[in-house]
C-alpha cells in the first residue's frame, strides 16, 4: 500500500494530489496552466467512468490557487468535502477584476455557501481509519483584523504522515505569519523532520522563514511555480537550498524539485518505508 503525492505543473499557482493507501483522492488548492484545465485532466485520468474528489482543502482563495474551481463543477468532479478558512469568505468583486475574475470569485463564494453541513467523524478525511492510514494535521493561520485585507495571511499548513514519511504543504504563508505558528508547540512538533517541504509563496522571498524551514528540516523542498517573474524567487531558492537536507536521484544530489524545470513531481512513499520520486514533464 501506497500514499501518492503529486505536486502538479500549474505555472505561478498551485495544486496537489494526494492518492490516499485505500484510493481516496484528496486535491489541496485548484491551480491551473492558463491554457488548459486540471479538472479536465483529472477526469481523463481518474475520473472518466465515476468517482469524483473527496476532499480540496483551499489554503487560501488567491486566484492562482483557485483557478479551476468552475470546472470541478463543469466535469462533475466537485468535492464531497471541502475545507477553506471561512473568515476568508466572502471574496469581495471590485472593478478591476476581469470578467473571468470575476465568475471565478462569484463561484468560490457559491461554493463557500454550499459547503454549510457538518461531516461525521467517522467519515472526515482527516481520519487515518477512513483514509487508509494517513495521519493529517490541519493547521489554520489565526488571522488578526489588521491581515483581512491580504489573503496571504489566511494560508493554513497540512501536514501528511504515513510511515515515517512526512509531507508539509502550504499556502503563501507571509514569514510573519509562520513565525507566528511556531509559537503553537503542536504545530512546531507536527512539522518537524519532514521528508517533503512545499515551500511557501511558490519560493519568494516573502514566505521564507528560515525558523520554519530549519523546524521543518526537510529532506527535498518542493516550488511550485512556473520560470522566474519575481526577483525574490532567486533570493530565496539559495536559502532553501542550504536548509534541506538532500537525496541522491537519480544519481544526481538534489535538495529542490521545482514543477517550472521537473514538471509534475510524483512522490511514492510505500508503507514498507520505501519511497521514489518521478518527474514528467508531459502529465499534465
């Protein structure tokens, strides 16, 4: 039995798939190429004769993290159960928004309204007895009146356990606000020693914190975003670089996959405490 993670190439966004031991999908954000649709993908591949997405956790609804959301309703795909900061809702409209923005941001709030009804225990996809054994830890920011207007600040962490194995997946967490976590000793000792870091902020300058990343203490750190468009990217990848501690693939030592050079990575973690690490730069 297996815990699949795939961090998906969807340009300057994010999106994660997770293929629980007993065959549940779970997607953290809904981030998509410009010119193609990962629910379509999914569909294709997952999804084409039944069956549909069983838990999306939104970090945070940035656009480049919600992107696709109008299409996991399109290709009836659209989750059992979601998970999103409720502070975080409504989004607002304002006159600059595209047309496209703007349904986007009409569904995003749609969907926070229809998501109303409590979930059992028995059956939450947080419980390891209900996900084939995955230990999950959801942490929300605690966002302070003065943080609304950024929805940076809203950006939870998850945390996946199987085995020894240990994957931390964020949002576009402000350093500030990490630092803030760590004060919260649940949260420093679920982070701890992790196998694989998505790095906050797709690897800018602004969501490094190095407290964060040396608690975290990665073995391979993960940026999901597409070639360089903000400098902070560059300042920031020689940082990760120094705090994670590396493996040898494929031959090669590699401390950092980045979805803009590797497409999407596939982690493989079997519960024989074996794991592999493939890259494709054709799925999806």
């Amino acid at each position: 039995m297996s815990l699949i993670v795939k961090f998906y190439d969807v340009e300057h966004g994010s999106c994660t798939h997770i293929i629980t031991p007993n065959g549940k999908h779970y997607l953290v954000d809904i981030g998509t190429k410009s010119n193609s649709s990962i629910s379509r993908h999914l569909k294709q591949n997952y999804f084409q004769y039944q069956g549909c997405i069983d838990f999306l956790v939104i970090t945070h609804p940035h656009i480049d993290h919600i992107a696709d959301l109008e299409n996991l309703y399109a290709y009836s795909i659209k989750p059992k159960v979601l998970w999103r900061d409720k502070d975080a809702f409504p989004l607002s409209i304002s006159r600059s928004d595209s047309p496209a923005q703007v349904s986007l941001k009409k569904k995003a709030n749609e969907m926070h309204k229809e998501y109303k009804f409590p979930i059992i225990d028995s059956e939450s996809p947080t419980n390891s007895s209900f996900n084939g054994g995955i230990e999950i830890d959801l942490f929300p920011a605690s966002v302070v009146e003065a943080e609304k207007d950024d929805l940076n600040f809203f950006s939870c962490v998850l945390v996946l356990r199987y085995v020894w194995f240990k994957v931390v997946l964020t949002g576009d967490n402000p350093a500030s606000k990490l630092e803030e976590m760590l004060q919260i000793d649940s949260f420093r000792q679920s982070i701890g020693d992790a196998t694989v870091l998505l790095a906050p902020h797709h690897g800018r300058n602004s969501g490094f914190c190095e407290s964060f990343v040396k608690t975290v203490n990665p073995h391979l750190t993960v940026f999901s975003d597409k070639p360089i468009q903000h400098e902070t990217q560059a300042h920031a990848a020689q940082k990760y670089y120094d705090l994670t501690r590396g493996v040898t693939w494929a031959g090669t030592p590699r401390t950092v996959f980045s979805t803009r050079n590797d497409g999407t990575i596939t982690f493989t973690f079997n519960n024989n405490n074996t794991w592999s690490i493939n890259t494709n730069s054709t799925e999806y």
